[in-house]
C-alpha cells in the first residue's frame, strides 16, 4: 500500500469514528453511525 495513502487513513482513523479493519488482505472501512441512525 502506498505510504501516503496509509498515512491518510490512518489520520482519518485518529479524527473520527471511521473503523479500520483488514480482513483477507483486503480493507474495509466502516462508518460508525449507528447513534446517529437511533437518534441518540
């Protein structure tokens, strides 16, 4: 993976609730809205 790249999810991972996750060599980025979704 490209290092700029990484350093960018890596920043978005720190400054908001973007889950980062590496499944099968692969990565899959979830949003945590699920508070937002119940109107909390």
């Amino acid at each position: 993976m490209l290092k700029e790249f990484d350093d960018l999810i890596s920043t978005l991972c720190a400054n908001s609730s973007v889950v980062r996750k590496e499944r099968d060599g692969r990565l899959f980025f979830t949003v945590a809205v699920a508070a937002s979704a119940r109107g909390a």
